[in-house]
C-alpha cells in the first residue's frame, strides 16, 4: 500500500458488484439532516440549486449514498473521500486512492450506486412510468437494428422494450464514462427474447472497444423501476451482481452495514 491509499478492501469480491440502491422517500429524514455533515460545501450548493423538494432531497440521497456505500468497503470516513470527474462528467474517486469503482444513478423515486475493485461498471435506472413508445425516439438515435427489433414489437409492448434498449444503452456509456459523446447508433444491442439469456452487444470500429469485455444485466427493482447493469468481465467468468437495499445510507447498526 502507497501512501494516501484507502487500505484493504472488505466484503467486495473480485467477482462481484454491488448494486446498493435507496428510495429517497424511505429515508428517515433524521438520517438526511446528519447526512448533510458529510458532504463538502459545493455538493450542498448543487443540492440546493434544485427547486422541487423532491429533486433536492434525491440529490442529497446520492451523495450521502456514495459517501456511506464506499466507507463500507474501507476504513475511510465517509466524509474524507474526495471526488473528481472525467471530461465527460463522471465522477470517480480523487482521494484516497482506492482501487474501488463506483458509478450512479437517479430517477424518479430511487437512485443506485453500482461498486466494484478495479473494474469499471456503469448503472442506469429508469422508472417504468416514464416509458413511451419511443418509437421515434429510438428511429433517431438508436442503431437501425434496434430501431427495427422496437418497430417488430407490439405495440402495447413498445414502451416496455424501449426503455430496456435505454437503460442497457445508458449503462454502457456510463461504463465507458464517455457518456452521450458516444453516439447511440454505433452500437446495437440483441435483447434475447428468454430473460435468462446473455444480452449480446455489438459495437462499431470507430468506438475501438471490445463487445465481448462487457457484461450486462437488466431486471426490476420493484415494480416501477428498471434498472441495467454494465462491468467489465475482462472476458472472464460472470461477474455476480449482489442487489443490497441502503435505505439507512449506512448507518452505524443498520440492518444493511457490512
Ligand atoms: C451520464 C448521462 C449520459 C446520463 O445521465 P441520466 O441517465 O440522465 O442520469 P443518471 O441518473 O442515470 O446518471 C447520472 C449520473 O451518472 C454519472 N455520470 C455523469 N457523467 C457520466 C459519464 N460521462 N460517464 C459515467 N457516468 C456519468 C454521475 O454520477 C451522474 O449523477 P450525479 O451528477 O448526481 O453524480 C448524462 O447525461 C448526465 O450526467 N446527466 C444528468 C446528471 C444530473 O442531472 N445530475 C444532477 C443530480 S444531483
């Protein structure tokens, strides 16, 4: 270990992500209000720039989440992680240096923190309330290949399918950490038509990436939420996503603290 590292890392298998996830509603409000401690003076101006309540209180979710879920791993304070973003907006960890990767997601009603050690993951979460037929949206932006398989669909299907294309989509770009600056139509997903099966993905030249690296998953977190996930399998055996519920943001004695 070099100076300034985090330490060992506890209870995050190599071949593991953990999909922590919260409803900011569920929170206690108390937690909140400690919550607010944790965070530097610039997260609480970002907090407080939205409007909506509902908005404020989801910002101040993800990142009391962040904070709390990577202190689980490491003897690290939850307010002592630094964070800054790539050119493309993600935020990763500044300090202490840490082998630990992390990346977030907000909709509606829940927000997510994926976590691995060394590999890069991407998460996104959509509400399904959200969803519409997509279909113009996917015949702009998506590949045409996937326009075709939404256009093949029935549509009181449509909505559904759409947003499984858009969650899966998001992941992936989330995972690369270059966000909407890659475009939607260079890359095509197959969803299968039987859950259990591999989610394949095919990617043009031009993005110079490796489909086969990539792992995904897509499922329900409850009934109202989708939610998609991205890690780098490094073309090695299923990376197991463990689903863990957060909703006391890490609180000493919560039923959820590792
Ligand atoms: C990443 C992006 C392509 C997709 O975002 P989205 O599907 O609309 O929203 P999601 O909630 O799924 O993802 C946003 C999160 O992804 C992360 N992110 C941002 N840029 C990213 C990138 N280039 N690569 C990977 N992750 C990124 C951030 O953690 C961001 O949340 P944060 O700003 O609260 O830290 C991009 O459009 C974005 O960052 N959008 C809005 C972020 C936002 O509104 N933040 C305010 C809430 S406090």
């Amino acid at each position: 270990m070099t100076d300034g590292e985090a330490g060992p890392i506890r209870g995050l298998d190599e071949g593991e992500a953990h999909l922590w996830w919260v409803r900011p509603d569920e929170v206690d409000p108390a937690r909140l209000d400690q919550g607010r401690d944790l965070l530097t003076t610039a997260e609480l101006e970002r907090v407080g720039r939205f409007r909506r309540a509902a908005d404020q209180r989801s910002c101040l979710v993800t990142r009391i989440l962040v904070r709390t879920t990577l202190s689980r791993y490491v003897n690290v304070p939850p307010e002592r992680w630094r964070f800054r973003t790539n050119a493309y907006g993600r935020p990763e960890i500044e300090s202490p240096v840490s082998s630990l990767r992390f990346n977030l997601s907000h909709t509606e009603g829940l927000v997510v923190c994926l976590v691995s050690r060394n590999r890069e993951v991407g998460v996104d979460v959509e509400a399904t309330s959200r969803a519409h037929r997509g279909l113009e949206v996917a015949e702009r932006y998506f590949s045409p290949r996937e326009a075709a398989a939404l256009r093949a669909t029935r549509p009181s299907a449509q909505p559904d399918r759409f947003l499984q294309f858009w969650t899966l989509k998001e992941s992936y770009i989330k995972a690369r950490g270059l966000g909407l600056a890659i475009p939607l139509a260079a890359f095509t997903f197959d969803l299968p038509a039987e859950e259990s099966a591999a989610i394949r993905l095919q990617i043009e030249p031009t993005l110079g990436d490796d489909p086969g690296r990539w792992q995904f998953t897509l499922g329900r977190l409850g009934a109202g939420h989708l939610v998609a996930t991205a890690v780098d399998g490094r073309g090695g055996p299923p990376v197991v996503i463990v689903r863990r519920p957060a909703t006391e943001l890490g609180q000493p004695g919560g039923a959820t603290t590792l």
